[in-house]
C-alpha cells in the first residue's frame, strides 16, 4: 500500500476496560479502512495508599498489588485478542505502565503521531469517556469512536454532519483521507437543531465536495423530537452510511469538560461508527 494510513488504539485497563466485543469490532472497522494498526495498551500504577486503621481490616499493600497484576494481565489478554482478529493488516502492539490518572494524557500526545485514533466504546464505562474527551480535545487528531454494533463491511458511504462551523470544517478536512473513488458522501444539515450560517449550506458543501470530483449529496433532517446526535446517527445508518463525521463541541473549564449537544450525544449513545474531530 503507497500511503498507509496509521491508526492508534489506546486501552486502558484499570479502572475501565473497553468490551472485548467493541475492540473486536474496532480492529474490524482498521481492516475495512485499510490501516496499519498500532495498539497501546496501558497498565496502571497504583502509588501507596495508608490506611487511617492502619491496615487492621485490610491488606492494602496486597490489594494495590493484585490489581496492578491484574491490569497487566489484562494488557496481555487483549493484545492476544487484537493480534488475533487481524488478520489482513499490520498489527504492532506496546504496552505501558503509567501512574493512574496519566493514561489519557499519555494517549493523547502518543496519538499524535498516527493518522487517527480508534476508540473501542462502551457508554456505561465513565473512564472511557475520559479517555475520548482527551483524544479528541488533546491529541489534534480525529478519533473514530466504535461501538459493539459495528460492522466490517467496506467504507462505500460516509456521512458529514454539517453546520457551516471551524469545527465542521475540521471535521470534513479528516473525513475526506476516508473518501475514496468509490466512496459517497452525503452531507447532513439539522436547520431546526440552532441557527445555521445560511439556508443552503450543505449544498454549497455538496457543490465544493463535487468539484474535487467527489460523489456527493445533501439531506436535510428534522430533528422530530429527538436529541440532535440520534437524529444525525439516524439519517446517517437509514441511507446506509457506515460512518458519520462530525465536529467534537467542548471546552475546558478548570480540569471538567463541557461538551455540546451533540458530542455528549453521541458520546451518551452510540450507534454506529463516529469520527469526532476538534
């Protein structure tokens, strides 16, 4: 392949792990976009915690050396796993220990120097969430979120969440490495979601995408009661996408991210891939 394009998965192993099933699925969704894999487990170190009962009732020295176990074991397990289930790509694993509460940092500035980052999900694992807000508001590269559901199925569709913002733009900038000659865009615009910067603002993009010789087509979508991150994930599996692109809304705030409708919807409720790019 002249160009490989590079992915990096980072998985934490303590105190959340991603399912198994949705790091399958994500090593999947590598061998349909045709990557080099770079996977980067992280084992956690656990510094020493005194006891106020001075370990009468429990053995703590003994518990934070368990887990710490544990969580390397673990990062062995699912490099196996990986190493496994690809078997059309180049795989490369690491593994590293970092104190806790350092892995997302780490991963973020780690990711920079891959393409994209591939995050296997699950809504009910909060540290993952943590994770995601780093990649994407940290490491300045798109990071792909995929849940259990996805398939293998080639790229032949995907779908652009478009409002006519930076972050929009950002975001189609990053989804076009995925448009090849036979792929389709089609660009999807929520008018009753906010203000948009025009009425017609997903044909002018269709229009621009056209003129680079790129399939392209526009839909409007009505939000029709529904949160606007279900909507754009709606429209986009209904006209077969298999992924949805979209700008990553949020900002800091002391050391708490605040995020917009839209990214905390999508984080909240996956359903298919989502390329989220800040």
């Amino acid at each position: 392949m002249p160009n490989a394009r590079l992915a990096y998965m980072p998985l934490m192993t303590y105190p959340d792990i991603a399912p198994d099933e949705s790091i399958v699925a994500a090593v999947a969704l590598a061998e349909a976009l045709e990557c080099e894999l770079h996977a980067a487990t992280f084992s956690v170190e656990i510094p020493p915690v005194s006891s106020p009962m001075g370990g009468f009732l429990l053995n703590i020295p003994a518990l934070i050396r368990t887990t710490e176990e544990n969580s390397l074991a673990d990062c062995n397990r699912l490099q196996a796993l990986i190493q496994q289930q690809a078997a059309r790509i180049k795989v490369q694993v690491s593994s590293r220990k970092l104190m806790l509460g350092e892995a997302g940092q780490a991963a973020a500035v780690q990711a920079r120097y891959f393409d994209f980052a591939l995050l296997p999900w699950a809504r009910d694992r909060p540290v993952l969430q943590e994770l995601a807000e780093a990649m994407i508001f940290e490491s300045g590269r798109p990071a792909i979120l995929v849940p259990p559901s996805a398939t293998s199925a080639p790229i032949r569709q995907v779908a652009i969440a478009w409002d006519g913002s930076r972050v929009a733009a950002r975001a189609v900038a990053d989804a076009l490495a995925f448009v090849t000659r036979d792929v389709e865009v089609l660009v999807l615009s929520v008018p009753d979601e906010k203000s948009l910067q025009g009425n017609d603002i997903a044909e002018a993009l269709t229009s621009s995408l056209a003129r680079r010789g790129i399939t392209a087509r526009s839909r409007t979508v009505p939000l029709a009661e529904r949160e606007i991150a279900e909507a754009l994930q709606d429209a986009a599996m209904e006209a077969g996408a298999n992924l949805l692109a979209m700008g990553g809304f949020g900002h800091t705030r002391i050391r708490d991210f605040i995020l917009g409708g839209a990214t905390k919807g999508v984080l909240s409720d996956l359903q298919m891939p989502v390329l989220l790019s800040h």
